[in-house]
C-alpha cells in the first residue's frame, strides 16, 4: 500500500493522520501476546531431526523462552500459533494454542491466525514475536504493548526488530501470503511506525551454529 485510503470500522486505517498518535498509553489497552512457531526450520538440521523450536537452549526448549517471556508481559492474552512441530509437551498452560494448517505458505499466514484470534476477542492491538528469538525480554513485549499508535516496533541498539505492537486499525493492511509477516507494511508504511527502545539480544536462532553461539 503506498498511500492513505479511507476506510471505516474495526477493520481499516484512516489515513496517516488518524492512525499516528504515538503518544504513550496511560491506562493499558486491551493488548494480547502472540509467539509465532508455526514455521518447518528448515535451515536448523540435526541427526536425529529434531525441530529447532524443540532443540535444548540453556537447558530448556527454544521455544519455551519466548513463550515464557511474552507470559511474563502480563498482556490481555497469550497466544503461541502452532504448524510443523508439535509443541504441546513443552508449552504452559497459560498459553492458548492457534494451529495454523497452512503454515507451510509463509509467515503471513501464521500472523494472520493470531490477528483473527485478536479480533475475535476483542482486543485494542496485538503484540508479535518469534518462538526461535529466546533473547528478548519480558520488557520488550511489555515496553511496545505500553506505547500507542499504529504499529510499535522494538529497537535494539537502534535496529528494528520483534516484538511488533500491531493497533487493530492496521490488522487489514497486513499480508495474507508470504514470508515476511508484518515487515511489508512497515517498510511500505514508515508514517504509520513508532519505535520503542529495548533491553535484550533479538538474534534469531536459524541453524545449529546459532544455537551454540548463543549458547
């Protein structure tokens, strides 16, 4: 999208003016979690083929470090969107678990999992994040679910990375197929963006070298 479009209801962005209020939130909207994990890791290869969000990081699954931290925000809902591995074993009770069926068309197809279950819970905006990313923080997700406006990106060290505090008026505007997730919008809409400086180390974990070198 390269322009404003005028659109009405819970389902659209206004314009530029309407959707860029960055001031910060006094009392906590409705905002919920969600860990994307759908994807097959398919860069990650083992012996015995063991699924990356599964391999042992620092003792405990890959997964469960983000999972724990995006719990420990204390948002409205936490979701995890789940595809090629089976995590039930290894994720909390807390959680909600989102299957995704189609999750071998792309990271788009996950979000739009957990936005569908946002919208249906009536929530305000969603908070977004990657299972293979253990290094960011509780604060993370609690410092970008605390601010306004359109969509809130994480900084660390000045770079863009997740979590992603997506406002219900950007939800239409999000990719429904693709790889990319949310980044399409925020690189074709820079007006509707606010960042949000964070604590942590965002590395994403692909391969069997990242998992030791985060080690």
């Amino acid at each position: 999208m390269t322009g404003p479009e005028a659109v009405t209801g819970p389902q659209a962005v206004t314009g530029p003016q309407a959707v860029t209020d960055r001031r910060p939130v006094t009392g906590r909207a409705r905002v919920g979690a969600a860990v994307l994990a759908a994807g097959a890791g398919s860069r990650f290869v083992t012996e015995d083929g063991t699924h990356k969000l599964l391999a042992r990081w620092r003792g405990r699954p890959l997964v469960a470090w983000a999972v724990d931290a995006a719990l420990a925000a204390g948002l409205a809902r936490t979701w995890v969107v789940t595809g090629a591995a089976d995590l039930s074993g290894v994720l909390p009770p807390e959680v909600e678990r989102l299957a995704n069926p189609r999750w071998s068309e792309g990271q788009a197809t996950s979000l739009q999992v957990a936005v569908a279950a946002a919208d249906a819970a009536g929530l305000d905006a969603l908070v977004v994040g990657l299972g293979d990313q253990p290094g960011v923080p509780a604060s993370a997700w609690s410092a970008v679910a605390g601010h306004d406006g359109a969509i809130v990106v994480a900084t660390y060290d000045g770079r863009r990375r997740n979590p992603v505090r997506l406002s219900r008026a950007v939800w239409p505007l999000l990719p429904t197929t693709g790889d990319q997730g949310a980044r399409v919008l925020i690189r074709s809409r820079p007006d509707l963006v606010a960042e949000v400086a964070c604590d942590g180390q965002p590395g994403d974990i692909d391969t069997t070298e990242d998992l030791l070198r985060w080690s």
